[in-house]
C-alpha cells in the first residue's frame, strides 16, 4: 500500500489504516462517514491534549496532531473521490426519478467538499511552527486552531447529516447492478493505491 502525504499536513499517512474492503459501495461510503466521526472526535481530542501539554512537549502534541488531521483529510480526500467520481455521474446518468432529485443535492455538496479543504489548508497553516513557548502568541495560536477545529466539525456534521439523510437512502433505487459493481471496483482501486 502506498503512503502518501494528504497535501496539507506534514505527515504521511495511508488509506491502509483506514482498514477498508469495499464490498457494496452504498455500505462503504455509510462506513467512511462513520471513519470521518470517529476521526473528528480524535482530532477534537488531540487538540484539547495540545493546550494541556506543557510547552516542553507541544512539539511532539503538534505532530500527533498533525497525523491526525492527515488522516482525516485523506479519508475526506477519499470519500470526495467516492461520492463525485463514482457515485454522482452515476446518478446523474439515472433516469429513476430519486436520481432527479439527488441531482439537485450534488452542487451543495460538492462546494461542501471545497470547504473541507479551505479548512484543512487553514489548520495546518495555524499547526505550522506552533509555538512551543508559554506565552499569548502560543494562547492566541491555540485558541484559532481551537477555533478551526471547532468549525471543521461543524461542517463535516452539517455534511454527513445532509448524505445520510438525503443523499444516501435514495441511491440504491437509483443505480443499476452495474453501477454498483462499477462503483465498487473504482473505490477498490481508489483505496488500494492511497
């Protein structure tokens, strides 16, 4: 399995620990918002642990930070792929009346996925040389990645509530056997070389 950076952090991560076998698609991208909440939580955590690490250690909390946030944003990088390469074109070559109106949703999450990674860019621009000092440029610094952190998984929340409750009960009626063995052997693919 390949490692790859996830383009913003620092950390080189790979989709191997994510531990994915993609058997039915629709079931795989319900798993990844499950991965997605499950890695906010950590990333949540981690930054809770970095302002309660002593300024001798906020080196090592940053990078295991850092990690995280790579991870994250390689799951979310992965999940995009998912959704707007795989399942979306399928969707909007449907005729099934539930594809008409999934296709309204897509435009919405698609610009959510671009602010995913305008977010991802800004935390790690904040993570970047963080101050191992205690002082009030480390305070203020730890309060914007507090701040980000916080608005990340507002949006990722918002996101998976608009999929799951959507997007996703109305796909299986939408796409063929075909579109799902398809769907299928591209996100294989998709996980196998990240």
């Amino acid at each position: 399995m390949a490692t790859a950076s996830a383009g913003t952090f620092s950390s080189l991560v790979s989709s191997a620990e994510f531990r994915i076998h993609v058997q039915d698609p629709i079931d795989h991208l319900h798993h990844c918002r499950q991965l997605i909440e499950d890695s906010l939580i950590t990333v949540k955590n981690a930054v809770i642990g970095l302002g309660l690490t002593t300024p001798v250690l906020r080196t090592e909390a940053a990078a295991a930070l850092d990690y995280e946030l790579a991870l994250l944003q390689l799951l979310s990088d992965l999940h995009t792929q998912d959704v707007e390469q795989s399942l979306f074109p399928r969707l909007k070559k449907s005729a099934s009346g539930d594809s008409k109106s999934l296709q309204g949703l897509m435009p919405a999450l698609e610009s959510q996925h671009r602010d995913h990674q305008a977010i991802f860019g800004q935390i790690a621009n904040c993570l970047r040389n963080f101050p191992t000092t205690e002082d009030s440029a480390a305070e203020q610094r730890l309060a914007r990645l507090t701040s980000l952190a916080e608005q990340l998984e507002g949006m990722f929340r918002s996101h998976i509530a608009l999929e799951d409750e959507k997007l996703l009960p109305g796909c299986r009626g939408s796409l063929t056997q075909g579109d799902l063995e398809g769907m299928q052997q591209e996100m294989r693919l998709r996980y196998k070389s990240h």
